[in-house]
C-alpha cells in the first residue's frame, strides 16, 4: 500500500556529525565533542523558542548555538571561520543508505517529502547539493508554521500540506524527540537508529518500526502491510 513518508532531513538523511571534519581543522581533538554540544545546544533553542512562541529561523538557532558552545568551550573563532563552519553546516554529506532507499522507496509508489525544522529554502539547497531532490514530491518546512517539532501543530501542518491522514502518513527519524512526537500526534513513525549506543526516551510512545538503516525501511513497511 502507498504510504506518505516525511523524511527529517538533519541527522536522518544528512550526517551532522560530518561538521567534525572542518572543526578538528580548528580544534583538533575536541572536535567531536564539540559537534556534539553544538547540535545538543542548536535543537534545545528550537525546543525553548517553540515553547516561548519566539519563533527564528533555524539557522539562528544553529548560528546561536555555535556562539554559545565557542565561549562555553573557550574555543575564540573568528567571525570568519564561524561563517565557515555555517557554511558547511549547509552542505553536509548524506548518510550512504540515503539514495539506494529512497529510489526504492519511490519506486514502490510511496510518496516521499522532507519533513524539516529547517527552512524551506535551506532544505532544498541542501538537498539539491546532495543529488536527492527529484526523489521528494516536496519540502514541508516548521517555518510554515513559526515553530518547531515537536510542537504538534508541525504535524498537523504536514498532514494538510500532503493530504495525509493521521494514522496513514509516516514520518521517517533519527530522532527520538521527533518520532515521539509525531506519535503522538497521531503518526506512524520509524525510528532510524544510526547509533547502536542511541538511547529511546523512555516514555512508553514506541516507533511504528525501528531500523538500523533506511536499507532495511521498504522491507518493514511491507511487512506492517501484511499485517495489517
């Protein structure tokens, strides 16, 4: 059965771990320590701002947060390399699986968008940078909308945007907060689990379906079509 996929786009299908490579030119072996407090520190602004209704674009968070981890890190960049850094945030690599299952997945005729806090027009620079935008019918951005998932009105919004139905429609996630959320608003969801040490928050809303890769997703929506 044809299914709506709304693919999360930072951490699903791009690696936002890939920003290391550029900061270890800047900080050597702090690097990945440092990626990771940044991408901690950029979703926890979109989590404040959609609770204060302060809504800004994602890439200020992003912007932000960067700010913030260089004085908490004690890491000096000049503006010049921060703009740098911004830069290749809007160019990261998608993960390998990303293009084989998503040409899969269409041909399948399952209708497939990106499904983003980012900003419309940043999604699709970056996904026209990787090659993959002829396989999305579109891109549903939270600034549609002034905030960000997980508020449910960004769920909402992607259903009206697609035409989906609540229960038929699928959003596709690295990220435990997002499938948690879309769950809750009343969307199948899968859960990406690209680390094998990635925790599942704990609060008895379970994924549709759990994959290791996107190589295994055709596989398990067929699977759930039997049986159901």
């Amino acid at each position: 059965m044809s299914k709506i996929l709304g693919f999360d786009v930072y951490g699903t299908l791009v690696n936002t771990a890939a920003i290391e490579t550029p900061l270890r030119e800047l900080m050597g072996d702090l690097a990945g320590v440092f990626a990771a407090r940044w991408r901690e520190k950029q979703l926890e602004y979109s989590f404040r701002r959609g609770l204060m209704q302060h809504y800004a674009d994602f890439s200020v968070c992003t912007r932000q947060a960067l700010d913030y981890c260089c004085e908490a890190m004690a890491q000096p960049l000049s503006r010049e390399q921060r703009s740098a850094l911004i830069a290749a945030y809007a160019e990261l690599p998608i993960f390998a699986d990303v293009l084989d299952a998503l040409a899969q997945l269409a041909g399948e005729g399952h209708r497939l968008f990106a499904f983003s806090n980012g900003a419309k027009a940043d999604v699709q620079a970056i996904l026209a940078k990787a090659e993959i935008s002829d396989w999305f019918e579109g891109v549903v951005s939270a600034e549609e909308v002034r905030v960000f998932k997980p508020s449910p009105a960004v769920y909402a919004h992607f259903l009206r945007s697609t035409g989906g139905l609540v229960g038929h429609s699928w959003l596709v996630s690295s990220n435990p907060f997002d499938v948690i959320g879309a769950r809750s608003a009343g969307m199948q969801a899968a859960w990406v689990k690209r680390d094998a040490n990635a925790v599942y928050d704990p609060w008895d809303i379970a994924p549709s379906v759990c994959v290791k890769s996107l190589a295994e997703l055709p596989a398990q929506l067929a699977e759930r079509d039997v049986s159901e």
